[in-house]
C-alpha cells in the first residue's frame, strides 16, 4: 500500500556515521544537539548520499589494502587522501576523482572532523586529471520528437503503465524537467517534498488546455521548487493530450505522484528504472539508440547538438524551432 512518508536516510548515515560525533566544548540540551543532527542529516539528497557511501566503502577497501589502521582514516592525513586520489589515476577523469573527495570531505564534516586535504592534494587531482584515460562512453543520444511519436504509436494507451510512461515522457520533454522532479526512486513510496503531485497540476487555463505544474523541488531551486507551464503541441507529442489520457485511465488521487499508475496490487509510483525500461524497449525494437538520462535531452529531428546533459536553460530550443520568436520563447 503507498504512502507519503517522508522517507529517511538512515542506511547511508549509518555508512557516513563511522565515529561518534565529538563532543563540543559546550554542550547543548538534548532538543537543541538534536535539532542539530537532524539538520546535518538532511544536508545531502538521498541519491547524493548513496553514491558518497559507495565511496567512502571504497576509501575503506583501499586503507584494507595498504594496511591502514582504523584510528588513522578519520580523520585522514593530506597524504592518505594524496594516495586515495593517486590509486585512480589512468582508470578515472579527474572530475570524478574531485567528486570522491567531496564524498569524503562530507564524510568528515558528517563526523565533525577536521578536512585535511590541502594544495599537495589538489595537485595531485590535476595530474589524475592530466593522465586520466580517454573517454570511451558515447555520447548520449538526444530524445527527439519522433521518438516521442513511436511512443505513442506503440504504446498500449490504454494500459495505465503505457500511458502513464507516455504522459512523463511528454511532460519531461516540453517542460524540460528532470525525471528526478517528477518520478519517485521507488514504487510504493516517495517524498511529498520532493516529487510533483496530482496537486500540483493546475486545471487548463487557457482554450488550448495549458496547464501549469509546481515543481516542488529542482536542481537549481531546491526546496523552493519552480513552476512550469506544459503547452499545447500538434503532433503525436503533445503533453496535453498524453497528460488528459493519463488522467483518464489512471484517476490519480490528489496525494499520490502526478505520474503514478493503477496495478493489479494497487497504486504505484512510476520510477525512472521502469520508465526507461518500457521506453528503451520500444526504441530497441525500432533499432533507435536508447537513453539512460537523468532528463530527456531535445534535439531537433535534423539539426544536431551539443555533446552533455541537458539543462532547463535549452527548453526555448523547441519553441524557436517550431519559429516562434526567440524573445517570446525565453518568456
């Protein structure tokens, strides 16, 4: 049965959480340290925690490796991490190796420890980055709108799985939203603050049937999350028509994720495992490249782009190709 439960992250503090913290010179009453733990324990995304605890298991099977005792890994000398950051050069870019050491930096801060990584360390991850290897990973194919189009051809419409995929991937491509805004990491629950509701989609507001969604939380805002506005297209792509469709089969509560389905177990939240899954398996069977994206990345059916994630800043993109004027666009 779903609920809204704001879900903690307890597992992966529990990883971050190797030594007790210490104890402050003064102490605070018990209501107030706990305000303080509890602040510190909502610092970080769920999914940002999990991949820290990824390295921070790894930092662990290093020190295992060279013998480093327990007692000199946190806090860890300039020269551990030196060597940490070393053990990766011709395996990873020098970005990734920056982003372990975040993890770790994070893993001291968690445990209020001093950070001792300095200008030696800083050095060495420009030489990781000077020798790290060439990028063997293609870049990631760009959704177009005809492969919107095969969506709608081939889904089943009025299965609620198929239109619900079909409404996010529409919604996801207009709106330029990231799937994270709009889809739970998990089935059966997800975080009210965190993911668009039924709610949060106004009623149409104009003849075309534009509808207006609040983002409750974005990349760039964060917890003041955005409003965005899906309009409207004249194709097999339109977000209007998939969202109304979606709505009609699945009648989704107000409370629930604005893209959950009706299974034979009851109501489920559309992750984006499943999402990509059923998307990719249409695209496979019609030999068009699939996506693993965190977003649905626009590209004009025949004017090719920029290699990288996308962002919202390229939503305009579609609007000027459809020639609608690029100041109008930007508004």
């Amino acid at each position: 049965m779903m609920n809204d439960l704001d879900l903690s992250a307890d597992a992966f503090l529990d990883v971050l959480s190797t030594l007790p913290l210490h104890v402050h010179a003064h102490s605070f009453s018990e209501q107030t340290e706990a305000k303080i733990k509890w602040s510190l324990d909502h610092a970080w995304m769920d999914s940002t925690l999990k991949k820290y605890c990824g390295v921070v298991k790894d930092f662990h099977a290093f020190c295992n490796k060279e013998h480093v005792p327990s007692r000199n890994r946190l806090p860890a000398n300039e020269h551990l991490l030196c060597a940490f950051a070393a053990s990766r050069v011709g395996s990873l870019a020098g970005d990734m190796v920056q982003s372990h050491m975040a993890a770790l930096k994070a893993w001291h801060v968690y445990n209020n420890t001093n950070w001792l990584g300095g200008t030696r360390l800083r050095y060495i991850i420009n030489g990781v980055s000077n020798l790290a290897p060439q990028s063997s990973k293609p870049p990631r194919p760009p959704v177009t709108r005809s492969m919107l189009s095969t969506l709608a051809l081939h889904l089943d419409l009025s299965n609620p799985l198929d239109t619900c995929c079909l409404a996010a991937a529409c919604f996801a491509l207009w709106g330029q939203v990231r799937l994270g805004e709009i889809l739970s990491p998990w089935e059966k629950l997800f975080k009210p603050l965190s993911i668009a509701c039924r709610h949060h989609l106004s009623h149409p507001f104009n003849a075309n049937g534009s509808r207006k969604c609040h983002l409750p939380f974005t990349g760039v805002a964060k917890s003041k999350g955005e409003d965005i506005v899906v309009c409207r297209q004249n194709d097999s792509s339109d977000p209007i028509r998939a969202v109304n469709n979606h709505l009609s089969v699945n009648e989704v509560p107000p409370n629930l994720p604005l893209f959950s389905f009706c299974s034979e177990k009851g109501w489920r939240c559309l992750t984006r495992k499943r999402f990509l899954s059923r998307c990719n398996s249409i695209w496979l069977f019609h030999n068009i490249p699939t996506t693993t994206s965190h977003s649905l990345h626009w590209r004009h059916d025949r004017i090719p782009t920029r290699r990288g994630p996308s962002r919202r800043c390229q939503g305009p993109r579609p609007l000027v190709f459809r020639c609608i004027p690029p100041l109008l666009a930007l508004s």
